[in-house]
C-alpha cells in the first residue's frame, strides 16, 4: 500500500471513529458533520435521504430510545475505488445505555460505509447495515 493509501485509511478510519465519538455523546450534529449533503442511510425498513433526514432522526433517537447508547464497531476491510472512493465493510452493534458490550451476537449487525474525497476531504455518502445472519448451531 502506498503512503497516500496509509494516510487515506487513517484520515477514514478518523471520520468514522468521530462519528462514533458523536453518538456516545448523543450529538446528532456532530454525528453527521463528515457526512455529504446528499448522503443516504439505508437500515432494515427505513430510508434516510439526507444528511438532514439522518441527523433529525438520530437527534429524535437520542432523546429516546437510543440515550445514553453507544457503539460496538469493528472494521473488517477498506477496498479503494479510484482516488476518491472507498468502502468499508465493519461489524458494529448498539450498546445500550450502561452496557460495555455486545450481549449477543444477535444484536451485531454488517455496515457497509461509502466514503468520498471531496476537496482533500474524506466524507460519508452512504450507510447501509444489514444484520449478521445466525449461526446455525
């Protein structure tokens, strides 16, 4: 990998752990600020159209039922799309409030995360997540 690819993995790996940061706090605004304009979130049965749609939801989440929450994140690959693209595939899972980690695996889910350079700039464009299917035992 080259240096530019070294930096362009931290400075990602950067911008999603800010994000991260943002939730444990509970500030929507700051969640979404490394998010583009035109960004979409797409989870199990519901579509986020925008970078406002996504902070108005988290920002109504964190006063209810997401308060106090944080996240479980594990990345599992960053595969390069030309300069300026990139997708991260992670595993991640909410922790509710008080609890330090995943209590199953049934909570995990896989992200994928769409980012773009926008002026020497990484952003996120889209999120979608789908859950980890079960094991069968």
């Amino acid at each position: 990998m080259s240096n530019s690819r070294a930096q362009d993995e931290a400075a990602i790996e950067a911008v999603l752990a800010q994000s991260y940061r943002a939730w444990a706090a509970g500030d929507a605004d700051g969640m979404v600020a490394d998010y583009t304009p035109d960004a979409t979130a797409i989870m199990p049965g519901s579509l986020r159209d925008s970078r406002d749609v996504i902070r108005s939801s988290m920002a109504a989440a964190f006063a209810g039922p997401l308060e106090g929450s944080s996240t479980y994140n594990k990345t599992l690959s960053i595969r390069f799309l030309g300069r300026d693209g990139a997708i991260v595939v992670s595993e991640s899972a909410i922790l509710f409030a008080g609890e330090t980690e995943v209590p199953d695996d049934l909570r995990k889910v896989n992200a994928t995360w769409v980012l773009e350079k926008r002026d020497d700039r990484w952003l996120i464009a889209a999120y979608h997540n789908s859950p980890v299917p079960a094991v069968a035992g």
